[in-house]
C-alpha cells in the first residue's frame, strides 16, 4: 500500500455520507495519504454511494467513468447505501475494484493492505444487512464554519418507497455519553454550528433508556460551539417537549425544523406507511408558529407515489398551501428494487410526475419568498460562510434565511449582527452589518 499516495474522495447524496466520507477521509490522512481533489490524479478513488434514487445509481456509474479516464490505473472503491444495496452489479462496471458493504467501509484501510495496482477481478466484500450492528461516530471537517454530525444510523420504519433500512441496517446509535465526547472533539476546532444527522434521528435511544430530547439537553451544554441545527426529524417523533426546549429553553439550537411530510394525502400516507397523518403533522407546524413565528420549517414531499391521483396530488398542494411552512424539498419517486411501493397502486405516468413536481417547486419558491419578506427589516445574527462568488459572501441567519454582503475576509467564520434589508432577483437577502463584532 505504500505505492498509494493520493486518495480523493466523491460522496453523492445526504449529510450523513458527507460526515461518514470525511471519518473514512481522517482515516487515510492519519496513515501518511495527501486527501487531494478528485481531479487530481489521486492514487485511490472513494466513491461514497446514494441510492435514494435511481439517479443517483447512474451518478455512481459516471464518477466511475470520470475516475478512469482522470487516472486510468487508479484504485477505485465504492462503499455507501448502493454499495450495500447492489455489489455485484456494482462490481460489473468497468473500472471498479472493490466494492465494501455496510460493515465493511470503516475497516477500508484493512483491505487495502495488500492492494497496490488495479485488479482484474475487483473484490467485493458485504454481509447481509441484518448482520449490521455496528454503530461508529462520524463527523464531517473540512468546512471551518459548520459539521455535520452523525448521532445515529439505520431506519426501523420501512415505509414503502425507501430502501434505506435494507441499505443501512436498523436504528441504531452511540450513548449520549459517547455523542457528547465527539462534540466536544468538534468544539476544539473553528467550527461554529453542528448539524446533527442520521437516518431517523428522532429514534435516537429506542433500544435503551435514553431518548433524542435528552440527548439535545446534553449538546446544548457543550462549550465552544455556537449553534446547533437539527438536519430532519420525523413529525411523530418531533415532541412538544423537543419543539419547546429548542424553542425557549435552549442556547445552543436554532429556530429551524427540517420535517419530513411526504404527502398531504392521508390515503397515500398510510400506503408509504408513515407513522402520522397530515392533521398532527399540521398541529407540529401550529406548535412551533405559536412559540416562534420567526422559526423556519422546512418540508420533504414525494410527488408521483404509485396510485397518487390528481385528487391526492391536489390535497397536497392545498395542504401545503395552507400551511404556515418555509420551503419544499420536492423528490420525484422513483421505483426502486425490494420495495413494497410499486405494487400498491398505478404506475404514475413519469411526464406527469415531472409536471406535478414542477407545480411544487414554484409553490416551494413563492413560500419561501413569502418567508423572506417576513423576515425583512428585522435584526439576526449571521454566520457568515467561506463561500465566495464574484466579490460577495453569503452566510445563513439562525432562522435559516440565506444572505449575502460584499465579500470581506474579516468575516469568515464569524457571526455578526445584522439587519434583513432585501431580497434580491436570486432569492437571497442583502444585509447591513450592525454592531459590527471583533473578528477571531
């Protein structure tokens, strides 16, 4: 392995892949490898894998593709939920030349050992999922101003149209104890906000006797980091008691809910099997209005689901637009493998579904303008990003309103009060500094 000295790594799909790549990225950096861009030369290509959809399938493929022709004798690995989902078809595109399940993609290292050219057979190692028990800590590094963490893995829920628990095993996660340990390890770095992510976060504990809401109890006292966000959390599993505490209680956690709806139909709920109908979904987003007005709410929705009608469709349209929410993650479903989705109803035309998707990302836009308006001419603070585009910055304000300011290197990295002026023909908001903050 000495041979290898380059390793870059592509992660496709959610935060968790991003905070799992960076620990597998820590990994090598810690055995003598340079981490270097894709584009590089790299020695050793890691391929994290989604397989949410059947597009990110053929992103894989590509990456593969891009990786050879980059370096045509480097060392390519695939690891991540499509690596676990479908190895062998995996192992049949060119190129690749080892494939790691589940269990298998924290020990890369160990089967890299004696791998020092690419294979003529690739090597292809995974159990089966139910084997997966394992839980290991993960956070991403690399962005000074924000981490995403990782408190917990695997899904128990098996709606219809997911393939995650077949992907990533059962819901699973380390002590609160242990979690505290990792945050504090982030604490000691520039970081100034943590993103807690996982599969089914809100089922943190289910197998012993702690529970999700303690666990953000215990975050919101570690010293040295400024914010917490919470990534995505299911409604059944969004307590009053979580809402109130994040909303009144807390230091640390910001006024910003990421909860997954899927459908405003309850007929198509209870075929995905979700654990909710859309009446308690409504009585969370009330819950959280009437302690924050200012919070902002975001919502993932599924267009195209097997059987949904034109009536269904429109009693999602009409229940988000009612809705006091601010912005729409809109997926269009696709068919996937081992799932019980397909056969419950009608294949949704795929022109059709495109057409409804498209009706809820201008409802998505015009919901999130509105939600911007809202926030003009009021005070917040905002952590300003390393992002730069043409002589500006852009940062996020606690209740999630992207904004942008001349770029000034001063501010990286560090929050500063500002006043929501507004918005502009992208949709982001300019600001005016007040009080400005020293810098550090």
């Amino acid at each position: 392995m000495n041979q290898f000295k380059k390793v870059a790594f592509y992660t496709l799909g959610c935060k968790l892949n991003f905070s799992e790549t960076s620990t597998i990225a820590r990994l090598f950096e810690e055995s003598g490898f340079a981490k270097v861009d894709f584009e590089d030369t790299p020695d050793i290509c890691v391929i994290n894998t989604c397989s949410v959809t059947e597009n990110a399938d053929k992103k894989c493929k590509q990456l593969v593709r891009r990786a050879s022709k980059i370096n045509p004798n480097s060392f390519v690995v695939i690891v991540g939920c499509y690596a676990q989902l479908k190895p062998e078809e995996i192992s049949k595109i060119p190129g690749v030349d080892l494939v790691l399940g589940a269990n298998e993609k924290f020990n890369i290292l160990e089967h890299l050992e004696k791998k020092e050219t690419k294979l003529s057979e690739p090597i292809v190692i995974y159990d089966n999922i139910k084997q997966t028990n394992d839980f290991v800590p993960s956070y991403s590094m690399g962005d000074r101003t924000r981490s995403f963490l990782k408190v917990q893995d695997g899904c128990d829920y098996f709606c219809t149209f997911c393939t995650i628990p077949l992907a990533r095993g059962k819901s699973r996660n380390a002590s609160i104890e242990e979690t505290i340990v990792v945050a504090q390890k982030i604490a000691q770095t520039d970081v100034k906000e943590v993103v807690l992510t996982g599969v089914n976060i809100g089922d943190f504990g289910q197998s012993g006797n702690e529970n999700f809401f303690q666990l953000i109890q215990q975050l919101d006292k570690v010293e040295g980091i400024d914010r917490f966000r919470i990534s995505s959390i299911e409604p059944n599993l969004l307590s009053n008691e979580i809402i109130e505490f994040c909303l009144k209680d807390s230091k640390l956690f910001v006024p910003h809910f990421h909860i997954p709806l899927q459908s405003g139909s309850n007929r198509l709920l209870k075929l995905m099997r979700r654990k909710y109908e859309r009446e308690l979904y409504a009585e969370r987003v009330a819950q959280i209005k009437s302690i924050r007005p200012d919070a902002c709410i975001g919502v993932d929705v599924i267009v195209g689901f097997p059987g949904e009608t034109d009536e269904d469709f429109m009693q999602t349209v009409n229940f988000l637009k009612d809705l006091d929410i601010s912005y729409l993650h809109v997926f269009t479903y696709s068919e996937r493998a081992n799932t019980g989705a397909p056969k419950l109803g009608e294949k949704v035309p795929m022109e059709l579904r495109r057409e409804r998707s498209k009706q809820l990302h201008l409802l998505s836009d015009r919901k999130k303008r509105q939600f911007y308006l809202e926030n003009e001419g009021t005070e917040r603070q905002v952590l300003f990003e390393q992002e730069e585009e043409e002589g500006t910055m852009f940062g996020f304000t606690e209740n999630y309103v992207k904004v942008k300011f001349p770029y000034d290197s001063k501010l990286t990295n560090t929050f500063q009060n500002v006043r929501l002026l507004e918005i502009d023909r992208d949709g982001i908001m300019k600001v005016e500094l007040i009080n400005v903050k020293e810098t550090v």
